[in-house]
C-alpha cells in the first residue's frame, strides 16, 4: 500500500450507500473524474449480485446473509477520501445523517 493512500474496508452496505447517498452528484471537472474512479473501484459487480443474491426493490437492496457482514478492502487516495470526506461534512451541515449513512460517514470521519 502507498502512503498516499487509505486502506478502508467497506461493508456491501456501505458500498451501496457511498455509490447512492454519499458521493457528490454534481462538482467541477476534476472531482466529479475523481468521483468516476471511486464509482468504479467500489461497485457492485454482475458476479457480487448473483454470488450474494443482491435484490434491488423500490424498498432498498437486500442480500444474503452470507455477505451481511463481509467487509471488502479497498485503497482510496488522499484526495478520495477528502471529496468523501467534504461530502459526509455537507450531509452533517444539513442535517442529512441517517442510520442507514451513519456507519460509512464514522468510517470515513475516523481516518481524519
């Protein structure tokens, strides 16, 4: 791993969640690029939907128990995590914090 960058373990949730609810929809250029390489690294691949049974319903997404707790590594870069990070201190500005964003915003937020 780099110095320049951040090993965080996110739950399937957590990945949902960031893709959904946590990166920003709209930036300037460079960190909506930035935002592009996050979305790539962190989604959830044809082969994770059919291995973990993902169901996406009008509800949310449900999954097996079998990935309920499994946590994947992923290095994120400085400036990653800081247009994460700005994004989780707006969401906290508007009072936009939900149980279902709360363990993802902690993770980040204890990197700082």
């Amino acid at each position: 791993m780099d110095k320049k960058t951040v090993l965080l373990e996110l739950t399937l949730k957590d990945r949902i969640v960031l893709l959904n609810g946590v990166l920003p929809q709209q930036g300037d250029f460079l960190t909506q690029s930035i935002v592009k390489d996050i979305i790539k690294m962190v989604s959830v691949t044809p082969e994770e939907i059919i291995k973990y049974k993902l169901e996406f319903k009008s509800t949310g997404v449900t999954w097996s128990n079998e990935a309920k707790d499994l946590e994947f590594k992923y290095e994120f870069t400085k400036t990653e995590i800081d247009i994460i990070d700005q994004q989780i201190k707006i969401l906290d500005k508007e009072n936009k914090i939900t149980q279902e964003n709360l363990e993802l915003c902690t993770k980040v937020r204890g990197l700082k």
